[in-house]
C-alpha cells in the first residue's frame, strides 16, 4: 500500500471545509428560514446557491473534492416541489451515480450527501448541516482527491 | 457457423452497384495476430475483408473518425457508408443514433454474430499458448476457438481465451442491423454481469482506495482511452480543453471561458478527476467494449471502473445502454420510482 | 472578467456586525484581484447607504459590484434598480453576498462566522466578475385569455376578465355551462336556492360580447409561453344549431332512446336528444351522439323531421379551433369520489345510499322528486336519514388523505334541509370531528343540531345493508362508547372530493403540476396561491384543493385579477438570466433537449444544434447539468462562474 498514508481521523481541532450547494427556491430560503429563526449550526459549510438542483453539474461535485473540500453537501426542493417541476429529479438521478461512483473510488461515503430542504424546513436545513460537520469532522481531512497544490 | 464469403458477397456487391461509400470492416494485420480495422472503398479490396475472434476493435470509433474526416475534407458524397458490426458495435452504434451523431440512413449495418463465443484476449492467450506464437485465430463451434501456431492448428475453449467483457456479454448477436450474418444466440452470458464490479465493491472502501489510487498514480494521460472510445466523439474534452476547438463562430468570449477543472500534469488526484468524469460521462452511454482497458498502456482496470455506472444504469435504472435509438438517455429522464432514500 | 469591482458590506446595524466583523470583511476584500472599491456601512438599505452606493459606483467607475448584506430575497431588487438608477451600471452587474441569513444569524462565534462571510462574499465578487450585462427580455402579449372550465370558478373568472375589457374563450366540456353548483338546491349557510343566484351570472356569460362560449369543448394542444399561448381545442358536434333552437321540446317527445340523466345523477331519464335543464347555457337541445341510435346513416331521424325549426342539421362534425391566448384560467373543478371506492356503505348497491349530490337533486324544486325528498327505491318519504360524513375523506389507509372541507357544512345543510322537507323525520350524522370555520358556518351547524334536533354521533360507520327495505346502519359513537345500530330508510354519505376527471390530462397538457392527491399545484402555498408553476397559467376552484363557493369565486376573482395585471401592459419582461448555447461545443445529442423542463430548447440550425427559446427558457440549468461537453450554460451563473466560486470558498 506505498503512497497511501492517509490514516489521519479525528484530528484534534480540525475544522472540515464544507462546499454546500443549495437551490435558490427551496434549500437556499431554508437556509434563510434557519437564518430569521435564529437556528445555531456550524460555520463550516460555505453555501452556493445555484438556481436548481436540476443544474448540479458532477464537475461541481468532483472539481470541490479536487480542491480540497472535506465534504460537499447538495440540497434541492422535495420531489415534486421543484420550481422548476422536475428539475430535482434529473438531479437525484445523477447525484445517486456521482455518489456511488465515488464510493467505488473509495472516498468515504459520508463525504458526499444530498439533502431535500424545503422553503419551510429551517430546522431541517440546520439539522442537516450539523448532522454532515459531524460526520465529516469524524473522518478527519479529505486526502484521497485533493490535489497538491 | 458464421459465414465470411457471404459478408464479403454482401459488402462486394454494396460497393458495385454504389450503394454505398465504403464498407468499414476488418483485414489481417500486418503486425499480430488481431485484425486491423480498414475502410474498404473499392469492391475488389472487399477479398481482405475477414471476420473472426480477432476483430476485437470497436468499429463504432470508426465511424466517428470517418464522420470527423468528412467534415474535414467537406465531402459531399450523400451515401451511406457500410459498417461491420458485432453485438457491442451494434449497440455503440446506437448510442450514437440516441445522441444523434448520426442520422440512421446515413448508416448500413452489417450484423455479425460472434457465434456464441466472443473476441479473444491476446494476454490470455498468450498464457495459454506459454510462449508459443498464435499466427491465425478462428472460430471453432459455439464453444472453441482453432488457433494457428507455428505447430499447427489447434482448438481451444474459448471461455479460456476470451476477452472478460465477452465473457459477461447478454447481447453478442446485434439488434441494430440492416442485415445480420451468423447465428442469433441471446442471453448467453458465460458470467454472471458485473461480475469484477460487484467482487471489488465487497472490498473494504480503504482499500479500493488503495487499489485505485495505484491505478491513477500510473496513468500517463497519454489519452489512448479517450481516443478509442466511441463515446468520447466531443471535439474538446471538457476536463482537458488540449483540442480546444476554434471555429469561425467561437467567440473571445468564449475562449477566455475554458474551464481548468484539472491540471494537465499527470498525477493521482488529477489523474482520478480526469477518470471519474470519464465515467460519470460514460453513464449510460457506455456499451461495455472494453476498448479503453485494451489499449491502456499502464493496464489500469478501466473496464471495471467504467461498467460500476453500468451496473447502476441496468440494475438501478433499469437501463440497457445501445438497446433503443429513440429512448431519452439515462441522465435526461427520470422516473419517480428512482431510488430516493440516500436522501437525507 | 471585469476589472472594476466594488464591494459594499453592510452591519445591518448590529444583525450583522455582531457576529462578523465587517470592517475585516471589507478590508480583505479590498485586496482582492480586480476590487478596487470596498467599504463597510451601517444600512447598506437606507436612502444614505443607497446613495453611498449610487456615488460610488459613478465616483470610481465600478464595471461590478457585491453588497454583502442580507438575503437577496430581500434586496437584490433594491441594490440592483441603485445600481441601474443611481449608478448607471447595468443592474445585471450587481450580485448579493448574503452573510446575515447564511452566516451572521446562525453563528455565534465572532472568528469562524467572520471567516465564512469571507468566503461568501469572495464568491460572489469571483462570480460578478464575470456577469453579463443583460435586458431582460420583451414579448408582446396577446389580450385574449382561455378559462377551462364553466362551473362558478369559471364563471367568475371569465365575467371579471370580460367586464375588465379582455376577450376570454371559456371552454366547457359538458353541453352546459353551471358545473356542480347549478345541480345544488340551497347553499350553506344562508339557504339561498343555488340556481337562483347561479343562472343570472350564466346568462352574463351568454350575453356579454367578449365571452366566446365554447361548449362540448375540450383542450386538446397548447404550445407556447406566458402572453402567447396557442391553444387546440376539440368541440364535439352537437347536431343542433343553437341559433335556431326554439327549445319547444318536440324533438325530445319523438326521440325513442331513452338513457339516465347525467345532470339529475342518473335519478331521472332523458332522451339521447335533450337539454341538459331548462336554464342551460347556452339555450340550446344538443344530440348526444353516443345515445342516438344512428347518425351515420341517419337510422332513425325523427328529430330533424318535428323540427319545426330546421334546427337539427346531421351532417354536423367535430371541429378543432386554435384560439391564440396571453394566459389560461384552469377551473376544472371536481367530482365526487367514486362510489366504487366505497362498498362498505353500500353505494352503487343499494338504491337508497345516495351522494351528497344526488340528494342535492332531490331537495331540489327542479329536481327528479320536484322538492319532495322521497326514497329512489319506493318513492316514501324517509322517516329516518343517516348522513356519514368524512366518506373517503380524512383516511389515509385506503380513501383520501386530505379533509375534503366542505363536507361538514353540507351535511349540516342536507340535514336541515332534510328537516324542513319532513319535519317528523330524524336526521342522523357520523363525523369525525366538525369543522366549521366560516363566517356564519358555526352557527348554522349550532342551528341544526338545536332547532332540527339532527344527531350528532361522533365515529366512522363501519357497515352499511339492507334489512327488510330498510338500510341497517352499524357503527360506533365514541363519545359513549357504545355501539350503535340504526335503521335508517336512506343514507347519504359526504363522499370526498377529488379533482374533476379530465384534470390529470389538462394538467398534462397544460405542463403545470399537480399534487399528492391529483389537485393542481399552486406556485406558492402561502404567496402565490393561484398561479401555476408555468408562468401565465392560473388556477381556481376545486381543481387546486376542496373549497366551498365563496372560497372559489374569491379564487376566481383573484386569479382574474392576476391575469388582468399580467395583460395590462403590451409587453411581458423575462428574465434575461436563462441559458446559452456554445454552438462550437454543442454536438446536437439532443440529453438538454430531453432534459428540459420548459420545451424551451430544440435543434435547429444547418447543424442541427441546440437553440434556446429565449421566452420559454426560465434559467433552471438542468441542460447545463446534463450537457457533456459543457455547450450549454446559464448566463450570469455559468459552470465558469460556479467553478471561481468552489475555489473562493475553498479558500483556493
């Protein structure tokens, strides 16, 4: 196993760079609900709003993890509440392939998640968030994909 | 038992009456034992043409290069053009109809079986023969290959020689084809499918890691897998603009947004981007011709990587890859039923 | 990229500034490639903020700029018109960092929320230095709007749409206008006879010169966008012409096929030739082809013969009308769950279990029984009446999720009615629970248990059979926790409400939405209550949820208005912000095509190569998601951008 050393999990301190992709209409005013309400959770997911889950392209995905990041999550309305009515599903579609093409790769599975966050669900929206910073903090640094730079 | 002069009659008499352009099809190499791809333009050239285990390529590519050669040269000779083709051809071949690359019409197939049997995988054979040189290959019935060495002809089972992908192949006999030569055997996989995908996805995750990580850290970038592959018939590459290309109409703006998702040096984060969009592009698209993993010169498994996607797509999805020209793709459709509950 | 580019980040007071220490913000900002303006304010939002903002965009030239402040829900308009009107700069120039929602508000620790306002407002300068300066898009709208649908949410919508001077096709598939409403006897809570205040507004329809009636109709195509709908309907042939139609009844006499009345529910017969009831608009008999004996050849003709008319002409046919409209009114209504659904009532089984509908009818002056309430079976005047309310509705198990709303008020109503039409009876009912929110709606359930004595017995039914002519009903009051057995001479049961049976194909070819339950979707539970998730397409009535007649003629009225205010200028404003093709990438493998959610993109060209329909685009970017060679992108959020944004919050 030469040129493997990653083993470093749950450093002492380390704080996960999280990339959290959110839909305009749903996740991203979740994300303000959780915001009105005052909600607490980690600061460790920076989000980017992107006008559908629909156009969550799996360059976005694999070029985070190629830059470093410790976990990217992606969020989009419910089935069958897209705004743009199903965009979402396209999206499950392809984050399902991305994930499980990563898994294959060997990236620990709880690096990559997808989430259904609506407008109303700023609890849900905060829960997510604090689930995802505590599953990734537990693997430690992402290794595997990030390029030296 | 399949039957080569009649391939050739149907190709000879194509090109004499005119019908069509030229026949792309397989001749003896020069070098080895596998066949060479050629395009057969005159009917007397058609006596080359052979048809056996050792017509490994993917004559889809060559209907891809020969459409790129057209417009290069601005051709305007409106006939079709002739294409050999197995069941996986077939099936690439219809891939490229669903993504439009070409209009059927503009495409004669020439179905061939591989008569129960499939191509042969020179490595294996190789081992099999322990340093003997095989000169000529052959099918030998539905079960064996007659392979020619300098000690004679011999016949060998064919599940000992033949290429993996043949192996776990459902479809040897092509659906799409103007007129089909040899025997229609479906649905006689020798292995069960996904077979190295479902043993390596029961391997600890660190340790694919591992596995893979060895893997990008040899890849060369050299490209051979994208330019064999019939699916990578993009003029540019979108993790690798290198044939970025500047036609009349591109625009400075256009130009000035080229994406560098990845850096051109060949290392293992790199190299992994590079693989993984490969086969998150190939979702759907890719026909299991093994072509990559053939012509790799660092001998990465990329068959195995490419067909974890295939696997989703067919039991997943319940997508067949190259079985219907007119069906959306994998990625732009849905249905309700797709599985949802990896969603938080 | 732009050179040029400003950043304003706002304390919001302390909203802000408490957690993230914007002075930081703005002075790393600062050093950013390309930024060559950045300054933290108090209000970015006030008028002295704005024009901080408005001076120094002129002041320094900006070609760009980020307000790192609230959600852009809230300001983007207001920073993007200062950017317009104030700066001079194309407001497309102009992106939101949202570092209170996002950051300040949900962070505690001054550090960390500090360094992600960093991040975001670092993407978003990464991303505005490469927007687009865009005009949003003009398309001139045709003043014309199709309503589907003639119950009384059309009715409504098409007659406000009309008087407010707009030319409306009202689209009806029945031989009349009226829906469900003209088949009731009184409306809760005041018992005002239902046709009484229904057939005034019909004839409203009929007269006014900008309603175009299309009856026996149904839409079949619609192609195109908001303000330029083209819409295929298909009307049957009606054999009759309406213009000359006396409605003296002669052809009815002679007509020898005889099937149930669809209108009466199938209490009473009519002839294959008929008008529906006598106030039918329009005023008009009408042959319906399937119950005739035979049109091609004529078999029987007696009709055409009595006509004194000449109003029946056989050589009619089905005619297909393309009607070009700016928007589309969907009331398509409802009808009652199906009786089939629920055999352990006995409907569909026994005559005597009746729908609420049906015993609409029979309270009905107009109705099979001419207002006397009598039992289908023998013709007797019930003495004891079972109402089972929540019929289908509120079951998640095996009927209808969903409360079907109105079903309380109107079996309080039925009771009442049933009261006053046989005052020695007794009106018995099964709820669930009674729901009676409405102005008036509490007390008139009061006024039928006090004043008409009707029981109340909380609890589902669990058998319905007959017995000796009689209907032995079995079920449980839960209050006293007994069983209870009644024998009832008729039982009416409240069946749920569920979108009228054409709608799942209206919604279909109309591409809007429908929900769990089959009702249309609107755009907005709480906001957008009557617009479609397709822009220029509005719902109302009972095809978007349950409701009862007030609630759908405010729907009506206020989707009406939606229209007016959507018609009422010449030209409809898109957003600029949709998707682009790069023609040199594009290979026409049709993925974006098949992807798009709008039919916006098509293949055109000698190339055949994707081309977007800048109206029909919304700017979702699933094409760009689904594109392999990165041919197709979202202006002002292209893949280019987003990927400057994945390195500026990964720090890289």
């Amino acid at each position: 196993m030469a040129n493997v050393q990653e083993t470093a999990k749950d450093e002492p301190g380390f704080e996960p760079k999280i990339v959290a992709f959110l839909c305009k209409w749903c996740s991203s005013a979740g994300s303000d609900l959780a915001g009105v309400s005052r909600l607490q959770y980690p600061s460790n997911a920076v989000p980017i709003t992107i006008m559908c889950s629909g156009s969550m392209s799996p360059m976005f995905v694999l070029s985070a993890f190629n830059k470093g990041a410790d976990g990217v999550l992606v969020s989009g309305c419910h089935p069958g509440d897209c705004h743009y009515l199903k965009g979402n599903f396209y999206a499950r579609r392809k984050i399902y392939l991305v994930q499980k093409l990563l898994q294959f790769i060997g990236l620990e599975n709880d690096r990559f998640r997808m989430s259904w966050v609506s407008a109303a669900e700023g609890v849900k929206f905060a829960g997510v968030v604090d689930e995802f910073v505590k599953d990734v903090k537990k693997l430690g640094p992402q290794t595997r994909l990030k390029a030296k730079r | 038992m399949i039957d080569v002069a009649a391939i050739k009659a149907h190709a000879k008499a194509l090109l004499e009456k005119g019908t069509v352009r030229a026949v792309i099809g397989y001749r003896n190499s020069t070098a080895g034992l596998l066949a060479e791809p050629f395009v057969f333009t005159g009917p007397e050239s058609v006596d080359d043409l052979i048809y056996g285990p050792s017509c490994v390529q993917n004559l889809a590519l060559y209907l891809v290069n020969d459409k790129k050669e057209r417009a290069h040269h601005k051709s305007d000779d409106a006939r079709p053009v002739a294409v050999v083709a197995k069941g996986c051809d077939a099936r690439a071949i219809t891939v490229l109809l669903q993504e439009k690359h070409f209009l059927r019409e503009a495409i004669h197939v020439i179905g061939v079986s591989c008569e129960g049997t499939g191509v042969v995988d020179t490595k294996k054979l190789a081992r099999k023969l322990g340093g003997k040189h095989a000169v000529e290959i052959d099918f030998d019935g539905g079960e064996a290959f007659a392979v020619t060495t300098a000690d004679g002809v011999q016949s060998l089972p064919a599940a000992e020689i033949m290429a993996e992908r043949c192996l776990e192949c459902r479809g040897a006999h092509p659906q799409l084809a103007d007129i089909a030569f040899g025997e229609a055997k479906t649905d006689r996989a020798l292995h069960t499918p996904f077979q190295a995908v479902k043993h390596k996805m029961k391997e600890e995750q660190d340790n694919r890691w591992s596995f893979w990580a060895r893997q990008f850290d040899r890849c060369l970038r050299c490209y051979a897998c994208r330019s064999v592959c019939p699916m990578c018939y993009c003029e540019e590459c979108v993790v690798d603009s290198i044939q970025f290309a500047v036609l009349p109409d591109t625009t400075a703006e256009e130009k000035a947004n080229r994406i560098k998702w990845i850096e051109r040096s060949p290392n293992r984060s790199e190299s992994a981007m590079y693989h993984m969009v490969r086969a998150i592009h190939l979702a759907g698209r890719c026909i299991d011709c093994a072509e990559c993993e053939r012509v790799c010169p660092v001998n990465i498994p990329l068959r195995l990587l490419n067909t974890r996607l295939e696997m989703e797509a067919f039991e997943t999805f319940d997508y067949n890859p190259g079985s219907d020209m007119n069906a959306p793709t994998l990625t732009s459709s849905f249905k309700d039923t797709d599985p949802n509950s990896f969603i938080r | 990229m732009t050179k040029r580019t400003g950043v304003f980040v706002c304390h919001c007071g302390n909203n802000i500034a408490a957690t993230v220490d914007v002075a930081r913000v703005a002075k790393e900002m600062g050093e950013v490639e390309g930024v060559i303006f950045s300054k933290d304010y108090v209000y970015m939002c006030s008028d002295p903020g704005q024009s901080t903002m408005a001076n120094a965009i002129k002041d320094n030239k900006l070609d760009s700029v980020v307000v790192s402040c609230c959600s852009p829900t809230l300001h983007e308009k207001t920073f993007r018109d200062v950017t317009e009107e104030g700066g001079e700069l194309n407001p497309y120039r102009c992106e939101i960092a949202n570092i209170r929602e996002q950051c300040a508000w949900v962070h505690k620790e001054k550090p960390k929320a500090t360094e992600k306002a960093l991040k975001i407002t670092r993407a978003a300068i990464k991303r505005v230095q490469n927007n687009q300066s865009l005009t949003p898009i003009g398309v001139p709208v045709t003043r014309r709007v199709m309503v589907i649908g003639g119950g009384v949410a059309g009715i409504q919508a098409a007659l406000d749409l009309a008087n407010a001077g707009l030319q409306v096709v009202l689209v009806e598939k029945n031989p009349t206008v009226g829906g469900h409403m003209i088949q009731l006897s009184e409306t809760f809570p005041t018992l005002d006879c239902s046709q009484c205040i229904l057939s005034p507004k019909m004839v409203e329809v009929s007269k006014n010169k900008n309603i175009k009636l299309l009856t026996q109709a149904e839409v079949q195509e619609v192609s195109g966008f908001v303000g330029n709908f083209k819409v295929k309907v298909r009307q049957k042939a009606i054999y009759v012409d309406p213009e000359k139609c006396k409605i003296c009844d002669d052809c009815a006499k002679v007509c020898p096929t005889v099937v149930p009345n669809e209108y009466d529910l199938n209490l009473t017969p009519r002839r294959a030739i008929f008008i529906p009831y006598a106030q039918a608009i329009p005023a008009t008999y009408t042959l319906d082809e399937s119950a005739c004996l035979g049109l091609n050849p004529v078999v029987c003709g007696k009709c055409a013969d009595v006509c004194e008319a000449d109003a029946i002409n056989y050589d009619m046919r089905p005619k297909t009308i393309v009607e070009e409209v700016g928007a589309i009114v969907v009331a398509t209504g409802f009808d009652l769950y199906g009786k089939e659904n629920l055999g352990e009532y006995g409907m569909g089984k026994y005559a005597d279990v009746l729908d609420g509908l049906q015993f609409e009818r029979l309270c009905s002056a107009s109705g099979p029984t001419g207002g006397h309430v009598l039992r289908p079976s023998d013709h007797k005047e019930p003495k004891n009446v079972v109402f089972i309310q929540c019929a289908g509705s509120r079951d998640p198990e095996s009927h209808c999720a969903y409360c079907s709303k109105i079903c309380c008020m109107y079996t309080a109503k039925h009771a009442t009615l049933y009261k006053h039409h046989v005052p020695d009876g007794q009106a018995y009912v099964f709820y669930i629970d009674i729901r009676s929110g409405g102005k008036g709606y509490e007390e008139f359930v009061q006024r039928s248990m006090e004043r008409d004595e009707v029981m109340y017995l909380r609890g589902r039914v669990s058998k319905v059979y007959e017995n000796n002519g009689s209907m032995i009903v079995k079920g449980v009051d839960t209050i006293s926790g007994k069983n209870v057995e009644i024998e009832a001479d008729m039982v009416v049961l409240a069946l749920a409400m569920q979108p009228s049976k054409g709608t799942a194909d209206v919604a279909k070819t109309l591409k809007i939405g429908r929900d769990k339950d089959g009702f249309l979707a609107e755009a907005h539970p709480k906001l957008r209550p009557v617009e479609s998730v397709t822009a220029g397409i509005f719902l109302a009535g009972a095809a978007q949820a349950p409701k009862d007649i007030p609630e759908t003629v405010c729907q009506a009225s206020a989707a009406a208005s939606k229209v007016i205010q959507l018609l009422s200028k010449d030209e409809l404003m898109h957003s600029p912000a949709i998707a682009k093709v790069r023609l040199s990438h594009c290979t026409g493998c049709e993925m974006c095509v098949q992807a798009c959610p709008y039919g916006a993109i098509s293949l055109s060209g000698p190339n055949a190569k994707a081309s977007v329909n800048d109206v029909l685009c919304e700017g979702c970017g699933t094409c760009q998601a689904v594109c392999l060679r990165a041919a197709i992108d979202v202006k002002n959020i292209t893949q280019m951008q987003v990927h400057d944004m994945i390195n500026a919050c990964l720090g890289v």
